[in-house]
C-alpha cells in the first residue's frame, strides 16, 4: 500500500519555508527529496529570487545549475543565506573552474559523501521569486510575444543571477 504520495512527501519536507518567505511563487521538482536545515534563514525580505543550493560533486554539477558563490575566508562554504554571483546552467568542469564556482566540499555532506574535502559546486534543487517579480515577467512576456518555444524555469528564470 502507498502510505504517502511523492507531492504529500515534499509538502512535508518543505512545510517549514512558508512562514519565511514574503508573498511570491516556489518551484520545485517533483522527483527529488530536499533535506536542509533552514532553521533561522528569513526570506521575508526577498524581493527577487532566492534559490535552495547543495553540495555536489563536479560530475554532478555538469548536469545541473551550479551556483557561483562570493569567496569565504575558509575556502569552505557552510549553510545559510548568501548571494549568487552568477549563475551557470550545466556548466562543463573547465566553466566551473574559470567561473569561480568550484569550493571545497563542506565535511557536513554531499550527495557522495566519499568526497568530502574535494572540489564541488553547489547545485540548484528549488526557488522562489517573490510578488515584485511576477510583473516584471509579465512585462517581459509582452516585450516577447508569443514564445516559440519551452521556457526551463531553472535555466532561464535562474541564468539571469
């Protein structure tokens, strides 16, 4: 018997995040499980995206968005609220490196914890936008016009970061 469907099991995962986000649209995907620790991040201030990344390998950030992050003294980043610098949608290895994203793997986990202490990247998983940005996509739908193709919601909403 199904005790709980895959919809059910991500609400619940994510049921600690409404109370920290200001009015706005979040995005995730309905085939993975997101485990973090939120605890003391407040959104209610974002007005643009905010974006949930994860430590991963390389190999895997070459098949995913990799966000690149401003420098910390360690060389390690941690947890918590921090900006994007850029955004890259499946870099190779060679675009990791030149574009600053690749850090040392924190030694509290990555999707292999056989890595820890190597170079990764931290990878996309879900977003949001808050309610000032919907008219600005509004707007550039109407600059647009009639799209002639898919709109990736991780590749192109998040590229422009």
């Amino acid at each position: 018997p199904v005790l709980a469907t895959m919809l059910e099991v991500k609400l619940v995962m994510l049921a600690e995040l409404p109370p920290r986000l200001p009015p706005g649209v979040f995005l995730t995907c309905s085939d993975d499980i997101v485990l973090f620790d939120g605890s003391g991040d407040d959104l209610r201030s974002c007005q643009g995206f905010a974006a949930l990344g994860h430590p991963s390998t390389l190999e895997i950030g070459t098949g995913h968005g990799v966000f690149v992050l401003p420098p910390t003294p360690s060389g390690v980043s941690g947890s918590g609220v921090v900006p994007c610098l850029r955004f890259l949608h499946k870099p190779s290895r060679e675009e990791m490196r030149a574009q600053g994203a690749v850090v040392a793997l924190p030694s509290n986990g990555a999707e292999d914890a056989g890595h820890r202490g190597e170079d990764g990247v931290y990878t996309d998983s879900a977003f949001f936008w808050g309610s000032a940005v919907t008219p600005r996509l509004l707007e550039a739908a109407v600059l647009l016009g009639e799209l002639r193709g898919e709109v990736d919601g991780y590749g192109d909403f998040l590229r422009p970061c």
